[in-house]
C-alpha cells in the first residue's frame, strides 16, 4: 500500500482511545526533539469493523477515522508547530498497516494495547504483532509513561552483539542528554540442572564475572561511537523480563531486541520482549538483522528462558 509520508518520518497509530493518546504525546515530543516529520495513521478492517460495530458501512468508518486522524494531526500541530505533520486512514488491519508503513519510518509509536480495545480482542494485541514484525524500532507507550531524565536501560546477551538495539539506544540517549545502561541479564535455572558435582557456586560466579566482562567490553566499544553519552554496564541475576524491568525503574526508555522479519509471516515475539511489553512503561522493541539460528527465542538467546 502506498503511505503518503515523508521517509523517515515518526508514525504513530491512533483510534481516538485515551491509550493511543499517550503514545500520541510520546511521538509529537520526540518528532519535535529529532527534528523529524510525523505521521498519524489509524487503520482499520471493514471486515473486522463490521463485526465490532455492527455492521457500520464502509464510509462511516472513514469517516470517524478521518475525524479521529483530523482531531490528532490539529493537536500535534498545536502543541509542535515547527514539526511537519501528515496523516491518513487506511482501509486495513491495523497491524498490517503499520507494519507496511514501518518500511519508511523511523520509528513507529503505538499504546500498549494497541489500536482499540475492541480490535485489540478481535485481532490479539497489535503492539505484539507490530513489534515483532516491523522493519524498524517500535516504540510502545503504556498509560502511566512518563518523560524521564533516566538513562536508556538497553538489554543485552554480550555473546550476540547485535548492533540495532545499541545503535537506537545510543541514538536516542544522545537526542535526550542522557546515559545508556547495558544489563545483561543471566539467568542460571538452565545451569543448576546440570551443575551437581559441588563446584555450582565457584561456575556461577565465574559465569557472571564472565558476563560483566563482556557487558563492559560492548559498553566501551559503543561508548567511543558515541563519546558524549554516559555509559555504565551491569550484569544482573534472575529472570530477564523482571530484571530488565527494575533495572528500567528510573529509565527514560527501555530497549530490547527482536530477531528481524519484516513482514507477518509466522515469526513471534521472543519472550523477554513479550514480557517487557507487558510490564514496562515505556519499551522500544528493536529488529535485529543478524539471523542466527541459536537466536530461537526472538530476544537475548542466552538468557530468555
């Protein structure tokens, strides 16, 4: 489908819904903040439209989503005049049209339940579907979000340095004046099972020191590509979707990777990101492109168990 927006532009997927707003706001901030145009756009399927409200013709459906569309692209304006706004509805499923639009944008910014509740039931939830296949970083704003002056807590397994997440973390810790936190996350059950000759404690601890080691290295080495943010390393213990998200406590955002396939054909979100979704405020799933079959979880291999 053809999206009539600038390349590079920040898309944001709205419904008219209060958690839509939040990302709303969320998207014409960070626009304003990189310079960047922005691009409303709701979506919808006439055959799944039909069902939820019950059987609307076509055209009425346009019509509330031109208003909707309308009613977000005058508040973007108001509150960012400098920033160029666009906006459109398409005639689709609302994951399917982000995701073709992600092709173009910078970013693509939705609410944590996706585009309506209704639909989100209908359709399971959008933010997943958009998350796991996008073609680009995709951020999701849950109500209670907040602008932060934390750092950028970006997820990590050292031993599979994909560069995507760092890069979007890096990128927007520079935009924002703020520090990047890389945790790594290791997490033992998988090891206990196997460590019975009394040396258990000795091999953990040598597995973290190993962790954190390698968590610092990748730090350093980012750190000279981006020499003016601030960056710290950590390796924490336990299940990586609770850790990643207490070490996301002050976080200003928090960045996980996804293994990358573009399109919707059967790839599904790996489990920490999955999870994170759920339980963070404020999330950026990143694709990664480097397709290693080891990488069967979709998120930090080594550690998302």
């Amino acid at each position: 489908m053809d999206h009539a927006f600038p390349d590079g532009a920040v898309v944001v997927g709205v419904d008219g819904s209060g958690k839509a707003q939040h990302a709303l706001v969320w998207a014409g901030e960070e626009a304003a903040r990189r310079r960047l145009p922005i691009h409303v756009l709701y979506a919808f399927s006439p055959r799944i439209s039909a069902r939820s409200y019950e059987l609307l013709p076509t055209a009425e459906l346009i019509a509330a989503g031109e208003r909707i569309t309308a009613t977000a692209a005058a508040e973007l304006r108001a509150a960012h005049p400098e920033v160029d706004v666009t906006a459109e509805v398409q005639l689709d499923e609302p994951a399917v049209a982000l995701v073709d639009a992600s092709g173009r944008a910078s970013m693509s910014v939705l609410g944590a339940r996706g585009l309506g509740t209704v639909l989100g039931r209908l359709l399971g939830s959008v933010s997943q579907k958009v998350a796991a296949h996008a073609a680009g970083p995709v951020v999701v704003v849950r109500e209670g979000a907040t602008r932060s002056d934390g750092p950028v807590v970006v997820g990590v397994d050292p031993e599979h340095d994909a560069p995507e997440p760092l890069e979007f973390a890096f990128t927007h810790a520079a935009a924002h004046g703020v520090g990047v936190r890389i945790v790594h996350a290791a997490h033992h059950e998988r090891l206990r099972a196997d460590l019975a000759d009394g040396r258990v404690h000795d091999l953990l601890a040598e597995a973290d020191r190993h962790g954190l080691e390698a968590a610092r290295e990748l730090g350093a080495r980012w750190a000279q590509r981006h020499p003016a943010v601030p960056v710290e390393a950590r390796t924490v213990l336990g299940r990586p979707v609770d850790e990643l998200v207490r070490e996301a406590a002050d976080a200003s955002l928090l960045v996980v990777g996804a293994r990358g396939h573009h399109g919707l054909a059967g790839v599904r979100l790996g489990s920490v990101a999955r999870g994170v979704l759920h339980e963070a405020p404020l999330v950026a799933v990143v694709r990664r492109h480097d397709g290693n079959p080891r990488d069967h979880d979709g998120v930090m291999p080594a550690t998302a168990s």
